[in-house]
C-alpha cells in the first residue's frame, strides 16, 4: 500500500457559523482544481456524522487522481487507500453484462439467443405468445419474468428476518443452480420479453447460471480471468480469501452498526462483487477509452430513448446538456455505497466507495459537486 501524507482539514460549517465541524484525515494534497474540487464535495459528505469513509477515484483527460477521507473502520486511524477491498452492490452488474459482451465478441453466443438454448432439457414455459426470452432481455432487465423467481412463504421470511446479516448469507447460499434451474420450470413471462423494464436481480443470476453454461466455467474463473487479462484488474473478485479480509473495509449499516462481512455464495438475489480503488480506475480507464470490443458492446443501447434514459449490458445510458453519460451505483446491506459514472466523449469519469449506509442520492451529490466545479459539462 502507497504511504500517505496524511492532512488533517477542517470544513466550512454546513449549517449555521456557529456549528461545530468534523475533522477529517485525508491525503488530498489540495495541489489543483481537482483536488480542489473533490475536497469540497468530500467534506460536505463527510460532515454527517453516518459517514465513516471515502475512496474517490477520478478519470479526466487521461489523468488519475485518487483520494482518502476518513478511516476504514472507527478509531483505526487507517485512511482508505488504493488497496482497500469494497463491495460493489449492484455495480456488481456491469461486470455480468461485460462478460455476456465477451462471449458475443468471441462467437459463443447471440444476444438475441432464446435463454432456453443453453438451458437442459424443455423450458416450453419461458416464452410469453411465442415470444421467448433472450440473453439481452436478462441483461437489460426486460426479461418479463416475476421478481423474485422464487416465493418463500411467509414463516419462512418471519424466520429470515432473525437472522443477523451472516447468516442471511449462509442461508441464501442454499440456493444453488440446481434450485433456480427447478423454479424456472414453474413461472413464466408476465409480459412480453423485450417489452417493459423491470429492474432484477434474479434475472442477471439466471444470466449468470447461462454464461457458466456456456464457458462451462464458474463465473468467478471466467469473470477474474476476463479482467485480468483484458484490463490488467487483478483485485476485484466475487470472493475473499482470508488474506483479502486482511485488506476489507469494514461496512457500515443504516443503524451504524458493523456487520460481518460474508461472501455472497449461491444464485438468489443478485450477483456480488469486490474491488479496490486501484482496479475501478483502470475499470474507469477500459470504459471511458472503449479501445476492448467486449467493452464497447457492453454500452452499447439495447432500450430506452436515443436522446434519452436507456440501457445497455447492465449498464445505465442516459445525456445531460446532450452529453452522453454511462453509470450504475450501488448499495449492499452489509454497509456499502457505489457510485460508477463516465463521460467518454468528455475523457471525465469518477468512481466513488464509500462504507455506510445515508443514502445513494448523497454519494450521487458527491460527483454531482465535483462535475460541476470541474465546469465537466
């Protein structure tokens, strides 16, 4: 991990003059506008007493920047860093729609290819009037399938709701592929696949169960193996080895309580991920470039208005002031935030980790804060 030269700053007051402010450590070397920038926005975030840290990560006209605020965990006195491990929440996503564009790139498959082409036996099921789903439809969440694919009763979810967050954990992991594979020969289609967006979770870990089935592969080999090779990203993965604990961010909850991390194993509730600072800028630098075909694919508008909100492979496509904007955030109940969001016709992109749980519209007027004293638009 890089040394840090670590600043203690006081901020301006949010509200009233006479308002006692929040000393936070950072290693914002307040050198240029940049740093300028984020570190007006990252103590406006910081002033609420919820927040614990951040990891900024800026991408603009070919230059990286990169910011600590705060502590990794209360009283470690530790700044985030570049090597510091955090769940993604749904930017997790972006990495399944990146993979379904890798094997459209190498001839494995068609977007428009009926799922049930790389599913066993007979789905007669998974269609609605003679319309089938396709790989896109689960990758731009117009599959038409019902959200959750599977119903627990309610003493079931009762029980549930004991349960510390680790052992939710433990517990979805018991859904595996052959659960999902059972549930799929049970519903059907509630609308027209390709026809109305329904965001799921449940729709890209079926995605997931087809891309396994295609590579004949495990995702986590097939997803690692991509970035490492394609993006030279070699700290981000699904799971954490005990040794990649060592590096975690402890993540807060909206109770600010800690919860214990555990991996996200098994094919419910959505596909997980974990990164570093490091590896979200160079996953900032492949997708603000668009130079890798799998990228390019992956943003490019499969819905949605030309000129206005639409999606891609996972990702979100919308314009501000008709510049082209690509993003997904993220939020995890284990007490993390994301926020991913690019420019490419602008070479401007920022990646934002935080671990609490105030909101995603706060991370969201971080970058907001930035881009806008950047003149970015």
């Amino acid at each position: 991990m890089r040394t840090f030269l670590i600043c203690l700053i006081t901020a301006l007051a949010c509200q009233a003059k006479s308002q006692k402010t929040r000393t936070v450590p950072t290693d914002n070397p307040l050198r240029n506008q940049v740093d300028s920038a984020v570190q007006r926005a990252a103590l406006h975030y910081m002033q609420d007493s919820m927040t614990h840290g951040i990891a900024i990560g800026i991408v603009w006209k070919g230059k990286e920047y990169k910011y600590g605020y705060g502590e990794i965990r209360k009283g470690s006195g530790i700044l985030p860093d570049n090597d510091h491990f955090y769940n993604l929440g749904s930017v997790a996503k972006t990495f399944v729609g990146l993979l379904l564009a890798e094997a459209v790139v190498k001839g494995k498959a068609s977007l428009n290819d009926d799922i049930r082409k790389y599913l066993p036996g007979k789905y007669p099921n998974l269609e609605y009037e003679g319309r089938p789903i396709r790989l896109v439809d689960l990758a731009n969440h117009t599959s038409g399938l019902p959200t959750p694919i599977h119903e627990f009763s309610k003493p079931v979810m009762d029980s549930v709701a004991q349960l510390n967050m680790q052992q939710v954990m433990r517990w979805l992991a018991r859904y595996t592929a052959d659960s999902l594979l059972s549930d799929l020969h049970r519903i059907k289609p509630v609308t027209i696949p390709g026809t109305r967006y329904h965001y799921s979770g449940d729709g890209m870990m079926l995605l997931i169960l087809l891309l396994e089935r295609i590579y004949n592969r495990p995702y986590e080999d097939l997803i690692t193996a991509y970035l490492k090779e394609h993006l030279l990203m070699r700290d981000t993965r699904t799971l954490l080895s005990a040794d990649d604990r060592k590096r975690l961010v402890q993540g807060y909850d909206e109770k600010d309580k800690a919860p214990m991390y555990e991996d996200l194993r098994g094919y419910s509730g959505g596909p997980s991920m974990n990164s570093t600072l490091g590896d979200m800028i160079k996953y900032l630098k492949a997708n603000l470039s668009e130079k890798d075909k799998a990228v390019v694919l992956s943003h490019r508008r499969t819905r949605g208005n030309p000129d206005g909100f639409g999606i891609g492979l996972a990702w979100m496509i919308d314009y501000e002031n008709k510049v082209r904007y690509i993003y997904h955030d993220g939020h995890t109940r284990i007490g993390f935030n994301t926020l991913f969001l690019f420019y490419p016709e602008k070479d401007y992109g920022v990646v934002i980790l935080v671990n609490d749980n105030i909101g995603q519209n706060q991370v969201g007027e971080i970058e907001n804060e930035i881009t806008r004293d950047l003149k970015i638009l």
